[in-house]
C-alpha cells in the first residue's frame, strides 16, 4: 500500500506540504485543482504546474480527488455529452501527465452532509457528526447556508460556494431521477469513459454516498455491498473501481466492511481508512482512528486490505481536531498524522505475521 494525505492545495491548506513531509510512512497526496468548476477541461500547464509544487518537497501526486461530475451527466440531461466529453478530456491531459488514480463522487446535488463539525467529545477533542433526525427539520434549499454556518469561515470540500447557489434548480433537476435512472447515468457516463482510462491506465474509483443513505429524498446509488458491487459488475472493466471510504460506508451498522472489502477484490483503487462511533440509528460521530474509540474493527479492515491484495493508495480520513489547531475542520494535520502511524502499525504488523 502507498500511504498517502489530503492536501488542498497552497491556496487554500493551512497545512504546508513540508509538514507532511514529515509524517513517517506517507510518499504523496491525493489532491485536486482548486478553483476548477465541474464541467471544466483541466489544462495541462495547471496539472504541471500542480505536480511540481508538490514534488519540490520530495512527495507526489499520488491521485485527484475529486474531478466532479457535473450535475447535467448525474441527472443525464441532453447537454450531459458536451459535459463528458470535457471530462475526458481531462482524463486524457492526467493521462499525459501522468496521473492513473481519479476520485469522484455520483451523489445528487450535495457531497457529504454533517450536522455538526465541531462536535465536543469528552476529552475536548472535536469531530464531524450527524444526526438525521436534525436533518430532517432542515430546509434541503438552505442547507448551503447550514454548512457555511458551521464551517466558519472554511469552505469545506464539496462545499464550495459555486456548487451550492443553485439548490433550487438543482432539486428541480432531479425531480424525474429515481435511483433506477441515476445508475443508468452512472453506467453511461463510465461507459463513455472507459476508452481513455485503458489507453492511460487511469484508475477510476467512485467514493461512497456520505452517509450511505438517502439524503433529503434524493436518490443515492452507492451505500451497500449490493450497489458498489452493481457499479463494478455493470461496467465490468478493472479501470472501474471504487474508494473504499471505510467511515462513509460504516456509518451504517449493517455493512460488514471486511466482507465489503473482500468482495471487491481487485477494484479497489484508493482507500480512505478512518474509524467512525454509532451512537443511536441515524446517528454517529467520528472518532479517532484507533479501534477502541469507535465502532470499527480497525485491524479486521486492514487485515482485509492486506488479505485481498490491496496495493493501492490508503489515506488516513477525517481527524478530530486537537491540540489546539487551527485548520479546515476535520482535516488538521496532528490527528490525521496520528491515523497515519496507526495505520502502518497495523499495516506492518500484517506482514510480520503472514511473512512469519
Ligand atoms: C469528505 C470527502 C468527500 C470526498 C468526495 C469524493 O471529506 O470524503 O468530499 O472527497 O465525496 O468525490
């Protein structure tokens, strides 16, 4: 496995790459071209320009997360062609520049929703939480506004503003999608892409609703065993694959993700490995990576990923904000650090027994 942080780029992290550097064990970050709009072509210069500012301090580009998805492509509007075409051509300027591990995301209208980003937890930490019974009294067209509040100040990501003025006309798009046709648009729009992700080995990898259910009465397609491995199995080609994001999908206490994880062998391109407590149903709060302060076996998890093979990239996910820090909720570097030697630890603790 290659052990990998999130980095959102000089503009906009308050964690320099330098300090990342210097987290034992991690060779790169995942990051994306901040300021891009879904539907843009990226150019080549900026992803140039990109992978330079991150090499100058001896780590690499080891993925994008995210290249959004427009929304006319989810809702499979008649423009959605135009939009994937610009997609693909994207894809193929990563390709040339060297970039095979693409994150993207299939949720209707919002990314990931929380309730709370600065959650107190008994020791003073704070974490995400949520809560959908808090969900369900809030206004889906404000929910902008709700995000912006308990952000305070950052502009969370999957937040940014240009996605989220237009929540009116975006429900309206939406209205005559039922998850039935939101996964014939996930089909097509893979189909369209499969071409180029072969002629440059590009890796695609679809990140689990978050959370993993029904958000607002908008459709979602990627929560369970059952609609991760429909994605695989309908566009049945190894460049299409998933981010086994382990909080994501475990905030449901239904999902075995060691099962989840074995039974995606193989199409597993990226990893976010991060712990998650349940509270009551519809209810969670992150935690600490270490097993104990959560809900997941983390050991079980990795022990799948090593069991089945995994070689791909694995980042620690959302921290607890700590020690004092000042950064983008949930993404400080002290906590997220933390996850990191915890995950080696249990990574090589794998491969001492197996080897013997
Ligand atoms: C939240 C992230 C998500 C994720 C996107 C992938 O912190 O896990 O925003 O990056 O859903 O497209």
């Amino acid at each position: 496995m290659k052990l990998a942080m999130r980095w959102f780029g000089a503009e906009h992290d308050t964690i320099p790459l330098a300090h990342i550097r210097q987290v034992p064990g991690v060779v790169g970050v995942v990051t994306t071209l901040y300021g891009s709009l879904p539907g843009q072509v990226w150019e080549r210069d900026a992803i140039r320009h990109m992978k330079a500012q991150v090499k100058v301090h001896g780590l690499e580009v080891c993925g994008i997360e995210s290249v959004n998805v427009h929304d006319a492509i989810k809702a499979g509007l008649p423009e959605r062609d135009m939009y994937i075409d610009r997609y693909i051509r994207t894809l193929e300027h990563l390709g040339e520049e060297g970039i095979d591990l693409v994150c993207y995301n299939f949720m209707p209208v919002f990314d990931f929703t929380r309730t709370e980003l600065k959650h107190m937890r008994e020791d003073g930490a704070t974490v995400f939480a949520y809560d959908q019974a808090l969900v369900d009294t809030l206004d889906p067209q404000r929910m902008n506004e709700y995000m912006s509040r308990i952000a305070q100040g950052f502009v969370m990501p999957g937040w940014e503003p240009e996605r989220v003025t237009k929540l009116q006309r975006l429900f309206q798009l939406y209205s005559q999608v039922d998850a039935q046709k939101l996964f014939d648009n996930l089909v097509y729009f893979l189909q369209a892409l499969m071409p180029v992700c072969r002629r440059y080995g590009i890796r695609m990898a679809i990140h689990p609703d978050d959370p993993p259910w029904s958000v607002f009465g908008l459709p979602r397609i990627v929560g369970d065993a059952q609609g991760l491995s429909r994605i695989v199995a309908a566009v049945d080609d190894p460049h299409n694959g998933v981010t086994l994001c382990t909080g994501s999908l475990g905030a449901n206490p239904n999902n075995d993700l060691s099962a989840i994880i074995r039974g995606l062998q193989g199409r597993i391109h990226f990893a976010h490995v991060r712990n998650v407590r349940h509270t009551s149903p519809g209810v969670f709060e992150e935690c600490a990576h270490l097993s104990r302060d959560g809900s997941l076996d983390m050991y079980a998890i990795m022990q799948a990923f090593y069991l089945s093979g995994f070689d791909g990239v694995i980042r620690p996910d959302h921290g607890r904000d700590i020690f004092g820090e000042q950064a983008m909720p949930g993404y400080g570097l002290y906590d997220r650090a933390i996850g990191c030697g915890y995950l080696s630890g249990l990574w090589e603790a794998l491969q001492k027994q197996t080897q013997g």
